[in-house]
C-alpha cells in the first residue's frame, strides 16, 4: 500500500480516484450490447454468454429440477448459517416499515402519503470466483417484505454452465420468482427490454463490476430504475492507537479479495500503528487463497496520515467511501461527523464481514464516491411513494383563490378555470 503523509488537500481528488476504467471507456461496449439483445433477444443472450462467459447454454432459465437438486446439496450447516443471517436481515428491514403519513393542511384539504410495492424487480447476483449469494438475501428479503410480485435473478453461469448449489437454495428460500444463467451487461440488458424467456423489470438492483455498473446506468435510457450506481467494492478504515493492527490488516484484506479492481484506504492520525498494519497485511496475505487477486487490489490501495482529527474527517467525507470502519478513542466524533459512508462500522469488534453477511444491514452500497448522492439498499428502495389528496367543497373554498391568483400569474389559464368552475357552482346553490 502506497503511502501519504498529510497530503494537502488540492491532492485529495487524486487519492480518491478508484482503480477502474471510464464510464466513457465502457459505453459503446456496452451500447452494442444492449441493441443486440433488444433486437435478438435470448440468441444475442446465449451468443454473448458464450463470448464472455465462454459457457453454450440451451436453457437460460434454471428448472425446477435445478432448483431442489441445489437445496439438496447444500449442508445442513450452511444452511442454518444462512437461515440465521436470513432472519436477521429480515428483523432489520421489516422494523423499516413505515405507516401510512396523513394530514389536512387546511379545513377540507386532506393529503396523504402511502407506498406501493414496485411490482417487477430484478436482481442482479454476481459470481465468478466468488458467488455472492448473500447479495440474495439482501436484495430478495427487502422485495418480499415490500411485496414486490416479480422477482427476477441473473447470476452468470460457472464453466459447466449451472449456477453453483448454495446460490440456489438460497434464491428458493428467499422467494425468488425466476433465477436465469446469465451474466454481465447481458443480464442487465436482458431484464431492461425483456426477451423470450427473461421478463423486463422496472427497477434493477445489485452490485457488480465496472462493466454491470456502467451497463446498470445504460438500462436507465430505456425507463428502468436503477438502486445506485454499485462498482467494484471498496473500504476505508480509520484507526488510531486504540486499534488492533491484526484487525485493521484482516478488514482491509477482507475487502480486497473481492476482485483486482476493488480499493481499500487506511486514514490514521497515528502513523506509529502504519508499520504494525503493513507487517499484518503481509502475514496474513500469505495464507490466503485469492493472494494473487488481494496483491494487485493492494497495489492500487493507500495508507493516509493525518496530524488532526477535523482533517482525517474532511478527508473521508471528501472519499465517500462505501464501507467505513472507524476504530479510534474518539469514535463518537467520527460517528457524529460522517456525512458520506455507504454504511459504518464502529469499533474493533465490529467487522465489515459482519455487515456483509449476518448483522442484519444491507451490503448493497454506493461505490465510487457516489455515497455522497446515494443512500444504500433499503426497504423503501422496493416501494413507490405515493401521495393521495381529498378536498371537500369547504376545502376548495379554503384554498381555491390561492390556486387562480397562483395559475393566472404563471399563465396558465386552464388551471385557474378548473378552480372556477367549482367555485362558481358552490356559490350558486
């Protein structure tokens, strides 16, 4: 990891940049994409499966018999794991729900505010080297707690062409309406336009690379809703003398095993924990299994010191990091100050691993600074808001001069008759 020592702040913009490529760069890849599985759907699917994933499909859609030969196969164990963390998250987002908002603002005027489930979602599940069927959880539990009729799932295929058994039962267990082996831009475009066997959706949600990301921003040309722009996973650590460097070093690994192209910072106002942290890093980076992914995550990752706390904040909001632990003495300042994080995590006890499995928060997050515009997955992500409005004969008489003396200075002269009408009638009977 690359380090700084209280760089200035006309240098932040370039510390903050993310090891990816250009939206730019990404955009007439995946525009042909998208005209081609518009025109041709499921054979421009299969087509680009087999040039990306390099997998002929015959069926895209998993079968019922795929369904119970994966939830037979997973072990009990895993099973009670995933149940335990599948509770949980539900306990978190049901106490999300919210009742209906009603208030008459004047005498006769009532509004009200309800919400509605969007009724066609898809999901989108990446996989690869790492199947990440706790995205499932996190997306297909708040659907079904918010009611959402259709829940569509792509997840690309591994070489044999199947989704792997655990990503399965835990779709079948969650509710999910329709699972499809399918990946990247195709899968995104796939659920945009609809084709032969997957339906179109009306909002898209999950994770994935640059590519899905740049291809989820894509799909909103064609009037699909997109939860955020959700990249290449990243994580900022602060921590001071109060922190355990084999935590700091395990947190920080944690976040780059996820693919080359992940980030992860460590902000410290005690730069004497650097060499503690970095000795870590490189033991337990020995011992793991995707080392060759972790070392070039940490090639792109950084070690930043600050001499203050008020710099260390204003730095980190500046970053907007998607997750954000904060193991310092002073964690109520970190905590009270944040005001750009996906989600946060406090204190050395506290894990990001817990967040992205089992504690009952929502894994699905802003990346790329974007948490500085967006707000991660959440119940309210699957409903419409809508608000309703009853207005009695009092109530236009109430309200009924503001509204012509309003719609005639903007020129609008239709508005003001609609509200002429009815007052003329009123004062006529």
């Amino acid at each position: 990891m690359k380090q700084f020592n209280n760089p200035l702040p006309k240098e932040w913009a370039d510390l903050s940049s993310r090891p990816t490529s250009s939206y730019e760069d990404i955009e007439p890849l995946v525009a042909s994409v998208f005209e081609d599985i518009k025109t041709e759907g499921d054979n421009a699917i299969k087509m680009y499966t087999r040039k990306f994933d390099k997998v002929n499909l015959n069926q895209i859609q998993v079968s019922e018999k795929e369904i119970a030969f994966g939830v037979t196969n997973v072990s009990t164990e895993l099973k009670s794991a995933i149940e335990l963390a599948k509770s949980n998250i539900e306990k978190f987002h049901r106490a999300q729900k919210t009742d209906r908002i009603s208030v008459e603002t004047q005498d006769g005027v009532l509004c009200w505010q309800e919400k509605r489930p969007i009724q066609k979602v898809g999901l989108y599940i990446p996989g690869g080297s790492a199947p990440l069927f706790s995205t499932i959880l996190m997306l297909a539990i708040p659907a079904k707690i918010a009611g959402c009729s259709e829940i569509v799932m792509c997840s690309p295929p591994d070489k044999s062409g199947n989704l792997p058994d655990v990503v399965l039962y835990t779709a079948h267990l969650c509710g999910v309406t329709k699972i499809f082996k399918v990946g990247g831009i195709q899968a995104i475009a796939g659920m945009s336009f609809g084709t032969e066997s997957i339906p179109s959706v009306h909002k898209l949600f999950g994770p994935g690379n640059q590519y899905v990301t740049v291809a989820k921003q894509w799909a909103t040309r064609y009037n699909v809703a997109i939860d955020m722009p959700a990249g290449p996973s990243e994580l900022l650590v602060v921590a001071d003398e109060s922190a355990n460097p084999s935590y700091v070093a395990a947190d920080l690994l944690s976040q780059a095993e996820h693919g080359i192209d992940s980030q992860v910072i460590l902000v410290t106002t005690t730069p004497s924990i650097i060499p503690a942290v970095q000795m870590e890093i490189e033991d337990q980076l020995a011992q793991l299994p995707r080392k060759s992914i972790v070392e070039k995550a940490i090639a792109n990752s950084k070690v930043i010191s600050f001499p203050t706390d008020d710099l260390a904040i204003e730095f980190i909001n500046n970053y907007g990091p998607e997750h954000y632990i904060i193991c310092m003495k002073n964690e109520d300042l970190y905590i009270d100050n944040i005001e750009n994080a996906g989600s946060v995590f406090v204190g050395n006890y506290t894990p990001e691993s817990a967040g992205d499995y089992a504690s009952g928060t929502n894994h699905t997050l802003p990346t790329n600074g974007y948490a500085k515009q967006y707000s991660g997955v959440n119940l309210d992500s699957f409903f419409k808001q809508m608000t309703f409005q009853k207005i009695t004969a009092k109530g236009i008489q109430n309200i009924g001069n503001a509204i012509q003396r309003m719609a005639e200075a903007e020129g609008l002269e239709a508005h003001r008759n609609a509200v002429t009408l009815r007052l003329n009638d009123l004062a006529n009977e």
